[in-house]
C-alpha cells in the first residue's frame, strides 16, 4: 500500500527539515512550504493528504491559508504545529478546518499521533491544552473566537497582513494579483471599519489578532 502523501509549510527551514525526518519513515513527504501563500500553490500541485502547518507564517498565515485550503483540497486533513498554546488559536484552527493541533516543544512525541488520529477521521488536541478545555467535541472547538477578526473578510485580512509585514502597495497588488487601486481600497476601508488611521495602527492591530507575525 502507498504511504498517505504529506505536505509540510513552515517558514524555518530547520524546523521544517525536522519535521520531515520524523514522518519520512511512515510518510510520503512531497513538499516543505515556506510560507502560507506558497502552500496553497504546493498544495494545488502536490494534491497530500495530510497537510502540516504553522500558525504564524509570512504573506498568508496558517489560518487563513487553511480557511482557502478546505475549499481547494476539502479531503486533505490539516494539522497545526505550533508555539501557540492558547485555546483562542486552537479554535480559530479548528474553526478554519483543522483536525489536529499539536504544541511545536513536543511535535516528537505528538505529530506522529495527530496524523494517525487525522487519517481515521478523529481530532487530536495537545495534552499541554486539554486541561484548558470543557471537552474535546469537534463542535467545541469550532466556537467562535475573537482571534483573526472573523468581522473582515478573507481578502481584507490578506491585505491587512501584508500591510503588516510592511509590503508596498505595488507589492501587495503582485502578490494578490489584484490592481493597485483595488489593494488601496482595501487598505482604505481596513481603515474606516477598524477605526485607525495609520498603517502603524493596522500593523498593531494585525499582530494583536494573530493576522501577523510580531
């Protein structure tokens, strides 16, 4: 029988070439994905079953790049690995299609079992969380959060991280392939909704929301 095809985004090499060598032996590793808005094109290609991912990563983060990712592969099962330990984020990965949330310090002894876990159709939260947790029901860990601004839309937290990550507006226009007039409406209406005036109030509340990276 084939080994189950795995794709791995993250944007440290390290980590990503770790996390390769723990799951090579029962895994078919296709691809490492160094940031969000790669993954979604590795994944186009590479078409895994399984798929491994950060929470915070540059040009698209985790959440919302699996959010883009459950409508362009609805079979894959996502896992997070991350330093996130925080039951805001465990739900916006959950609530953005995620079957798995494993803690980044014990991704050894974790990952391996998430997969498993994922494969067979059952959710798998880090130990280092469940504490933290009511209960463990998928529909449970799919309430809504205040993290990542559910308020904006999937194209205005794009432009919102990218902003964050100090991108221009050609820059940004490149990247979303969208003109330029179109990413200064964005911008402009991030604004007027949010309530700031600057692009260093939109880069405070980005990473404030988990959107990007401090």
């Amino acid at each position: 029988m084939p080994k189950r095809r795995v794709l791995i985004a993250d944007d440290h090499a390290l980590v990503a070439e770790g996390l390769k060598s723990l799951l090579q032996e029962e895994y078919d590793v296709v691809g490492l994905s160094t940031n969000g808005r790669r993954l979604l094109i590795d994944a186009a290609v590479l078409k895994p079953d399984v798929i491994v991912l950060d929470v915070g990563m540059p040009e698209l983060n985790g959440i919302d790049a699996a959010v883009q990712l459950c409508k362009l592969l609805p079979t894959a099962k996502m896992v997070f690995v991350t330093q996130q330990i925080d039951v805001q984020y465990l739900r916006a990965a959950f609530r953005a299609g995620a079957v798995g949330y494993v803690a980044k310090q014990s991704a050894t002894q974790e990952l391996l079992i998430a997969i498993r876990r994922a494969l067979l159709g059952q959710i798998y939260v880090t130990p280092l969380l469940k504490d933290a947790l009511p209960n463990t029901s998928l529909k449970e860990l799919r309430q809504p959060t205040d993290v990542f601004a559910k308020e904006l839309t999937p194209r205005q937290r794009e432009v919102l991280q990218l902003v964050a990550e100090g991108k221009t507006i050609k820059e940004i226009s490149a990247a979303l392939q969208i003109s330029s007039k179109t990413v200064e409406f964005h911008k402009n209406a991030l604004m007027n909704e949010i309530g700031l005036r600057t692009t260093a109030d939109l880069t405070r509340y980005a990473i404030a929301r988990g959107i990007a990276l401090g």
